[in-house]
C-alpha cells in the first residue's frame, strides 16, 4: 500500500529542496553578520569533491567523507575569511567569487584527480549504502511493501529532512541568542558593537565559516545523492541561485531560506515552460526584490506578527481552562 | 584613579587633532570635556576606546595600559561609551539593544546557546531581567519592544546610555548625549547623570550645553584647537579668560555663563 | 616569437583595460560595483557577430550596433536596477545583488537570442597581416590598440577638459555637494552608465575581432578581468585600469607560452584575491581612511 504512494521522482525533487534549503540557510548565516558570499559553488565543490575522491577512490565511509568535505570547507572558509576580514563588503563579495571560480578552474585543470571537465561518476549512493548496511543484518524493504529503489528514494529523503530539521532548530536558536545578537549588531554597525564589546573579527569569521561548512555540506550530500558531479555543477550560475533562494525568500529569518528554496526549487518542476527560463527569473527576481523588497519575501516583521500571534492564542487556550 | 591620559597626540594627515594632552580621572567624579567645535573632544574618546590609534602617548585605566587593546577589549576592561552622532542597532528591539550590550559580561558561545543549556537559559533571564531594569532606569521600559529606529531622537539618545550601562562599566564616556534634546529632557539627563554616577560609575561627558555641564560636572578640562587650554572646578573654568576667549572666537551657540 | 607574445599580451592587455574604464567610470561616479558590465560587453561583441557574419555587413556599422544596444542597455541597467535602490540608507550590497541579477539575466537571454556556444567573427581585416624581420602581426592587433589608445585619450580629454566631463567629476568627488552647486546629478549618473555601458560593447566587438569568438559565458570571465585590473590599478583610476590591463595581458600570454593555457583565467582571480589582501588600494590607489 505504501508503494504505491512512493513515487521516487517525487522523493527526488523533495531531496533537492532539502539540498537547496542548506544551501540558502549558508547564505543566511553569512549574511547574518552583514558578509555576502559569492563563493558558495566553490565551497560546495571543495565539499562534494572531497567525499566523492574519499569515498570512491579510497573506500572511506560514507560519514566520514561527508565529514571530510564539511571540515576542509570550514577550513577554506577560515582561510578566506580570516583576510576578507580587511575588506569592505562590495569587495569580499568578488573576493569570494574569484575564490569559487579559482576552485572551479583547479578542478577542470588537475584531471589526473578530478577527471577535469568529465566529472566523477558512480560515486556511492547514500541510499543505495544504507539499504547494503540493512540488508546485512538481514533487513528487506519488502516488509514495508516497498521496491528496493523506493525504499533508497525514501531513506535518502528521511535522512535529508532529519538534518535539515536539526540545521533549521540549530540556526533559529543561534539567532536568539548572544551569538545571534552578536552577528546582527555586526551587520547593523560594526564599530557600535565593538564599543560593546563584541568580537568582530572573531563573529566574522565565524559567521562566514558556518556558512562554508553549510555549503560544503551541502555540496558533499549533493554528490551522494546524485552520485555524479562535474564542474558544471558548481559554476557562477550556481552561486547566483544560492543567493536567489536566500534573497527571495528573505535573508534575515531562517524561514527566508526554507520558503525561497523550496518555492524556487518546485517552480520549474511544476511549471515545466519556465524551466528553460530559470536563471532569466532569477536574474529578475534580484533585481525587483532588490527594488522593492530587499529583505526577502519573509522578513523579520513577519514573523513578529507570527509570533505575537501565536503567544496571543496560547494565552487565550489557557484562559479558556 | 581611574583613567590617566598621558601625553596623547593625534594627527590626521596635516591636521593636529590632539596635541600632547594630559589629564585623568579619579573614582566616582564626573569630569566634563568641553571645547569649541572641531577642538578634539571626540577624537579624544576615540583615543580612549581605541577606535583610533593615537600618534604617540598612552591611556592608562586603574593602572593598566590599555593602549594597544581592541575596541572591544577595553569595553570588556569597564569603559563603555556613546557617540554624538546616535549610533544604535536601528533594527533591532529596544530591549535587545540593552542585552547585546551584556555581550562582554556573558558568556554562552554557540553550543550552549544551541543546546539551550541551563547555564545559557539562566544568563539570558538574567540579562533580560538586568535590561528591563536599565530601561526603566532611562525610562523606556514601556517602548521596549519597539525597534530602536522607531523612537524620538532624545529616547534614542537615552536608550544608547542604557545600551552601554548593560556592559557594566566602570567609565562610562558620554558623547554629547543632551545634543537635540529639549529643556526638559535635558533637565532629566542631568537626573539621569547624577544617578548614574551614584550607582558607583565614574563619568566622563562631552557637552556643549553649559548650564548642564556646569550643574553636573565636579570637574572640567577644557580643549581647544587639540590643546588642553584649562582643568578645574566650574566655577574657575567659568572666570577663566583663556576659555572665554576660545569660545568668543567661535560663534556665539556656545556660550560660557 | 617572444616579440610576437609581446605583441599578443599588449594587444590583450589594451582591450582588458578598456574593460576595466567602465567598472572605474561607474565604481568613480556611483561607487558600486556593476556586475552586469561583462554582460552587456557580451552583447556588444554579439553585435559583432551578427553585423559581419550573419548579415555580411561592413565592420564599422557593427560599432554603431553595438553603441547602439549597449547605450539601450544602460539606460534600463540606470532605470530598473540601479536608480530604484538610489536614496535607501540600509545596505551596499542591493545594488550590487541587483547588477548580479541583471547580469544572469542577460547572460541567458543573450544564449536564448544567439544560441550557446561560441560564434566566429568574420571581418575583411582577420587574416590580414605583415611581417617586419621574423615578426608576423596582425593589422586587428594594430587596430585594437589603435582604437584602445584613442578611447583612453578621449576619456581623459573628455574627464579632464570639458564641462560633462567636469560634473561627472564633480559628482564622483561628492554627489551632494555637486547636486549643490547646480549640477543634475540625475543626469550625470545616466550618461556615466550609459557611457560605460557604450565603452563596454566597444570593447566587445574588438573581442571578437581579437579572439574570433564570441560566446554568452564570455561576460564573466572578461568582467572578472576587468575587476581585476580595477582591483590591480585602484578604483576610479583610468591610468591605473590601463597599466593594470597590460599587466593582466601580459602575465596571461606568460602563463600560455609556459604552457599553463588551462589557468589563463585563473591569473585574474588570483590577482583579484592577492590584491584585495595586500593592497587593497590597489597600486596606484591612496589608502583613504
Ligand atoms: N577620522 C578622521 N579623519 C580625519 N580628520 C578627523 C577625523 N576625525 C576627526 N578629524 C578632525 O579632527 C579634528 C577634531 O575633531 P573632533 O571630532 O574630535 O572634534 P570635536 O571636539 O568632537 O568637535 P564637535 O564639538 O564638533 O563634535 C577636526 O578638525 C576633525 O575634522
Ligand atoms: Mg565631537
């Protein structure tokens, strides 16, 4: 009964936005302290590659690869980070970009590792890894009334949400908390909040560095799920569709992320004509969410009223007892 | 004592903002710094906050070099200023300008805030209760909610003492915070000062309105044209003919009586 | 063949720099950086393509087309991206989010209208050439550094001596003052963008005439150039976007004849980044506080 409500198709397109959601929520966290990345393709290269040179070539488990890549993007993050710390903030936004396309062209150019332009394929599938590892102790997707192929969509689907689920609860409580506080004292006014005492340089490289590490997670569980990159994947085209999730959907809320991501991912799938015309749309919703609402479609004030809402009814639900 | 400036110079290219200025401060005083416009004043709490690096000379607070020190190390040491020209967290509530400006008096990094650790819940009731009780020390605890942007300019100024009273310091350094206020306003800033200063918090306060810096002030020193010209009680630096003549030579706004 | 490299990095070097005066002209007047600049050069390069290879057209007729669009393009980059963000306090970084998205938007339209990958120029002028000694040149060569020397110069004249040149001068040092003393800054900022824009697709067509390729992805790499060299020479500096160019020419033909042509493009980027971290005044630039 539940195979038949399994489409995998679907499960793939709710994987990408899940994908996509981490991805925006990098952009997010930079820009939180008022940094803007153009970088986050190269970071995600730095996190697909490392997982899937790991995994394939040297039979690292999967964890482990995706941990890798997470690491060696922080550790890239910090070390742009540390020096655009000197840059005001047009200018660390083509910093980064000369970054990811610096990765991009090392990656087409060192073909004896990377296969260059070609890309690597067969790269471990991690649903395809999970259900070996059940199978051994004696598991079988039958027992759910499902295929095998089903079953891989769906893992790889519930695993997917689980850490988006964790991500969206660590951001959200990070943002009402002193960190929090700290990041957006930096964007609102960097000399007020060092005269408060604030750390800028340490919460700019902070800030910066979750965001790579996001990106490069990103980018690592983006190889395990496809199980095929290439440079393609992780071009400028890319880091500007990054951008648009976060952009359109609002950069100042968590929620920005997870509406612009999952909006932006499904348009094109649901409306097939626009498709061909994704990047045109982008390119058009930058430039009038730049015009008329530069905060994103969810902002702060939003989700005040939310809030304020909810509190009021909870209220009203105990009054009533 | 408290702050001792010594010798501190400062140019900026081809002009002498500050020229080999010295004076400090003892416990528990409010010291006024006056000046005609362009005299140094600000540039002198940029000194001190190392905002800016002076050209030669040093800041010394309770003994301690602090000279060399990032900005926010010396508010982490107890110095904590506002700036003339309001410089809050326009988007932020007002009460979460008061508890960032706890930032250097808490200390939950990311994982406990992440975690939602005790320690981390207690610091915040902690700080929020600490920051309700500031702003209804500057009277603002009904707009507390409101965003920083959205209050009056003298609200605004108010909120920005507060702001740095939550970092706990010892000096606190007062950028013109009567600039834009009307008479009673002004009148409750000067509630506001004395009060400060009885909570046990050494002042140190630019000013242009002289009434307010006479009525308040234990102590002035006196720039012009980045020399220290005079230092004393008000009513000496009231008689004293080089200040009035610093302050003839500039228009008439200023003026000592 | 060292003096043909020579010429080759020069020739490069000269149409980088004149890349590079349209980020200067905007960065100088407005102080944003316009991401869409590469883009609206790829239009005038296509303009090339279309003028002489499509329609067998005359080249000089392929310079009024493209002066043409790329004016038209600067107008609407003024009117709908830059000019409604114009006046807001909050951020530095809506307008350049905003040329970003004008600049993928471009880049897919220009593949919608051309088609992807890389289109010939096709001129009476591409196989000419001369030799002096053992030294083969091409008359494009000439050409391209002939019309880069002449634009340099006119810029400056025009900068330096004339009443246009004057306000938009005036308006780079402070927009209020300038707006002040009478200047229509609206009108300034304008016929800066446009004029950009105009030198962009200029430079585009002798890409194209260069390079014999012209492709929708070219306004990236050759924007990112042209950051570079305003990166390299300091910003709102056309001295310095000349020097800067013939040294990104010249370093670019180096790493080719060593036989790293793969990392050709990689020369910018890694310029752009040292730069950025060791002087970020860029060479000729004076540190401002
Ligand atoms: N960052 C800076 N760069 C260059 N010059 C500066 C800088 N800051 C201050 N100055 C100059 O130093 C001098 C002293 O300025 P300062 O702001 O300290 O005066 P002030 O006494 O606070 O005046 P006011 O009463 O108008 O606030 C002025 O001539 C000013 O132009
Ligand atoms: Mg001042």
């Amino acid at each position: 009964m539940l195979g038949e409500l399994i489409n995998p198709y679907y499960l793939q397109v709710a994987s990408f936005i899940l994908i996509n959601i981490i991805l925006g929520l990098s952009i997010y966290v930079t820009l939180a302290s008022g940094q803007l990345s153009l970088g986050s393709a190269g970071f995600m290269a730095v996190g697909a590659y490392t997982t899937a040179l790991l995994t394939t070539n040297f039979e690292v488990p999967l964890l482990v690869g995706i941990l890798a890549g997470v690491m060696l993007a922080g550790i890239f993050g910090i070390i742009v980070g540390i020096p655009s710390l000197r840059l005001r903030g047009v200018f660390l936004a083509i910093a980064t970009l000369g970054f990811g396309e610096i990765v991009r062209v090392f990656i087409v150019n060192t073909e004896s590792l990377t296969k260059g332009a070609i890309g690597i394929s067969g790269i471990p599938q991690l649903g395809r890894e999970i259900l070996d590892k059940l199978e051994v102790i004696g598991f079988d997707p039958e027992i759910l009334g499902l295929k095998a192929n089903q079953f891989t969509f769906l893992i790889v689907f519930i695993l997917l949400l689980i850490i988006v689920i964790v991500l969206v609860c660590f951001f959200s409580r990070q943002k009402n908390s002193r960190v929090g506080r700290a990041f957006s004292a930096i964007n609102m006014d960097e000399q007020a909040a060092a005269s408060m005492g604030i750390n800028v340089t340490y919460y700019k490289v902070l800030s910066f560095t979750q965001g790579a590490m996001l990106a490069g997670l990103a980018g690592a569980l983006y190889a395990h799920v496809l199980s095929y990159i290439s440079p393609a994947d992780f071009t400028y085209h890319k880091a500007v569709e990054i951008l648009t999730f976060s952009v359109f959907g609002g950069s100042e809320v968590v929620g920005g992320a997870i509406f612009g991501a999952t909006f932006l991912t499904l348009l094109p799938e649901t409306l097939r004509a626009i498709s061909e015309y994704r990047y045109m749309i982008y390119g058009i919703l930058l430039v009038v969410m730049m015009a008329y609402r530069p905060q994103g479609v969810i902002d702060e004030q939003m989700m005040r009223w939310f809030k304020r809402r909810k509190g009021r009814r909870q209220q009203h639900g105990t009054e009533n007892k | 004592m408290v702050l001792k400036i010594n010798n501190i110079s400062k140019q900026f290219g081809g002009i002498t903002a500050l020229s080999n200025v010295s004076f400090s401060i003892t416990e528990g005083e409010i010291l006024g710094l006056i000046g005609p416009n362009g005299a140094g004043k600000t540039t002198m709490f940029n000194m001190i906050t190392s905002v800016l690096a002076p050209t030669s000379g040093d800041i010394s607070f309770y003994d301690e070099q602090i000279s060399g020190l990032k900005s926010h190390q010396i508010t982490t040491k107890g110095i904590c200023r506002t700036f003339q020209n309001i410089r809050l967290f326009p988007e932020m509530t007002v009460i979460e300008n008061v508890m960032t400006g706890s930032h250097c008096r808490t200390k939950s990094g990311v994982w406990k805030s992440v975690f939602r650790t005790k320690s981390q819940k207690q610091e915040e009731k902690e700080i929020y209760d600490k920051a309700k009780q500031l702003l209804e020390t500057v009277n603002l605890l009904k707009e507390r909610e409101t965003l920083g942007k959205n209050l009056a300019y003298g609200q605004q100024r108010r909120l920005e003492i507060a702001r740095a009273l939550a970092s706990e310091p010892k000096l606190l350094l007062l950028d013109e915070p009567a600039a834009g206020m009307n008479e009673q306003e002004t009148v409750e800033l000067h509630r506001l000062i004395t009060k400060i200063r009885d909570m046990g918090i050494t002042i140190l306060l630019i000013e242009h309105d002289m009434p307010l810096v006479m009525k308040t002030c234990d102590r002035i020193v006196v720039l012009n044209f980045g020399k220290k010209i005079a230092e004393g009680e008000p009513k000496a630096i009231q008689s004293n003919p080089e200040v009035i003549k610093a302050y003839l030579g500039t228009e008439g706004d200023d003026d000592i009586a | 063949m060292f003096l043909e490299q020579l010429i080759n990095g020069i020739t490069t070097g000269s149409i980088y720099a004149i890349v590079a005066l349209g980020y200067t002209l905007v960065f100088g007047v407005l102080g944003i950086i316009n991401m869409a600049h590469g883009e609206i050069f790829m239009f005038g390069a296509f303009m090339g393509v279309v003028i002489t290879s499509t329609l067998g057209l005359p080249l000089w007729l392929a310079f009024v087309a493209a002066a043409v669009i790329t004016a038209i393009l600067g107008y609407l980059l003024e009117r709908l991206a830059l000019r409604p963000l114009r006046n807001r306090p909050d951020s530095h970084l809506a307008p350049l989010i905003s040329t970003i998205g004008v600049s993928i938007f471009l880049e897919n339209l220009a593949d919608k209208l051309f088609g992807s990958g890389n289109h010939p120029v096709q001129n009476s002028l591409s196989e000419a050439s001369f030799t002096i000694g053992s030294v083969n040149i091409y008359v494009v060569q000439i050409v391209i550094f002939c019309i880069s020397i002449a634009l340099m110069i006119a810029l400056s004249y025009w900068l330096l001596k004339t009443k246009g040149g004057k306000a938009l001068r005036a308006t780079a040092e402070n927009l209020e003052t300038a707006s002040l003393l009478g200047v229509n800054t609206k009108r300034v900022i304008m016929v800066t963008v446009v004029l950009a824009s105009v030198i962009g697709g200029i430079a585009g067509i002798l890409v194209g005439m260069a390079f014999s390729s012209v492709n929708p992805q070219m306004g990236l790499s050759f924007g990112l150039k042209g950051l570079a060299i305003i990166i390299l020479g300091g910003m709102g500096n056309v001295k310095g976007a000349m020097v800067g160019g013939m040294i990104l020419g010249l370093s670019e033909t180096l790493v080719v004849a060593l036989g790293y042509s793969g990392y050709r493009d990689a020369i910018a980027f890694i310029m752009i980044i040292v730069i950025l971290l060791l002087r970020p005044q860029g060479l000729f630039g004076t540190k401002t506080a």
